[in-house]
C-alpha cells in the first residue's frame, strides 16, 4: 500500500539506491540508511528527495536507537530492505579475523539487527515486509569470498527461519540472490576477470540494479502475503536450483 515507510540500509549507492528510488516512485516512504559516505548520500539525499540516516548496521545499540528515531520522524516501519553489505575478499592462507568478522557482523548480523528493531511493532499491527538481500555467490560459493558467502549463506537460512516466525502474524520475509550486478562494487573487478564472469551468465550480461529493485517491489507488496520463507534468485540464469 502506497504510503507504508519503508527501511533500505545501505540504500544511498548500488542496488541500495535502485530500491530506495523506486519504492518513492511507487509510493511509499522511504528512509535511506548508510554508513560513512556523506558525500554521497548528501548528493542521493539532494537528487531523489529521500531522507538519509547515518549509522552502522553492524551496531545493535546503534541501530534500535536509529530506528526509534526514524518512526519517531516518519512512522512505524512496515517493510524492511536489509540490503547492506560490503567485501573483505581473501583466501583462507590470507583472510585474518578481523576480515570475516567485519563481513559477518555488516552483512549478516545487521539482519538480525535491524529486523529484531522492528519485529515487535510488525507483530502488534499484524503486518510486516522484511527482504533479505542475499547473493549468487551465498548460494553456490566464490573463491576468495569465504567470509562474504558464508554471510551471505546464513542470510539465506536466517529468512527461511524468521518466516516461520512471521507468518501467523501477516509478517512475510524473503531473500533476493542477486547475480553479478552493474554496481560500484562488481566495476571494481579486473576487467579480465569481469570477462570470465559475463561469460558464465547465459543472459550474456550483467544485471542491473532496476531488476532487482523490481524483484523488492513484487515482494513487498499488500497482496504478497502467501509468498514467504522464498528466495528469489535474479542472475540471468548463472545458478538455477
């Protein structure tokens, strides 16, 4: 329903961005969180006329306390994109703790987080969207990503567990397993190895943030309450099961 606030962490940049602008454009309120780059959710902030909120997903305290705030300025929060998340990749011989706590704490614990802020409230209004933005390579592993696809593998479980939870109380909570997606972060790769991966997509290309926003928006709506517990997989054919 147009109107309801909607949550998108990490929604300033990438496909954060791409949700955050078309959820406005189909209605519904929406706060924008991000972690340190003021620059440029002062530049999203300015371009699309969505509110930002500075604070660190991977922070219990900091989070509660963000979202109070958030409801406080904008209302309760129906629908929850827990799209966040960042890299720390290494092989084993080289991934220190640090690196894979950061990337589970960001990545997974900030689900936990942000849904545990929110699930009370859900509960007492009897209704609730959470979209968990998980990825290919939580499903079917990367070399060099232990950290990041271990993350974003418990995403995957995290959801399938929190529906179970939700659904008696009109809460549904989904994931999305996007494919390699024309972001910052994949523009990052080397183009060599950019060609290897396009090459394994039977599409023939990379996504684009817009198609994955449209896969929240079909998830997040009234009339999507029997579709629970699901994972969406969007990646142009490069891993099907």
């Amino acid at each position: 329903m147009a109107g309801r606030v909607a949550l998108v962490t990490g929604g300033t940049r990438g496909i954060g961005a791409a949700i955050s602008k078309m959820l406005k454009l189909r209605g519904y309120q929406v706060a924008a969180n991000y972690a340190g780059n003021d620059v440029a959710a002062a530049a999203f902030k300015e371009e699309t006329g969505i509110p930002v909120y500075r604070f660190d997903v991977s922070d219990f305290d900091a989070v509660k306390a963000a979202i109070a705030k958030i409801e406080g300025e904008l209302g309760p929060i129906d629908i929850v994109v827990n799209n966040a998340g960042i890299t720390r990749d290494s092989t084993m011989r080289r991934l220190d703790r640090a690196m894979w706590q950061a990337v589970i704490d960001t990545n997974l614990g900030s689900c936990f987080n942000v849904s545990k802020a929110v699930w009370d409230g859900m509960n007492t209004r009897g209704f609730g969207r959470i979209v968990n933005i998980g990825s290919i390579n939580g499903q079917g592993g990367q070399y060099g990503q232990v950290n990041y696809a271990a993350a974003k593998s418990g995403i995957h479980g995290f959801t399938k567990a929190l529906a179970q939870e939700g659904a008696a109380k009109g809460i549904t909570v989904n994931a999305i397993a996007p494919g390699y997606t024309d972001t910052d972060m994949v523009s990052a790769v080397p183009a060599q190895v950019l060609e290897k991966i396009v090459a394994k997509i039977p599409v023939g290309r990379l996504g684009k943030a817009d198609e994955i926003a449209r896969g929240v928006l079909f998830l997040i709506a009234d009339d999507a309450g029997f579709i629970t517990g699901s994972t969406l997989s969007i990646n142009g054919g490069q891993h099907m099961y």
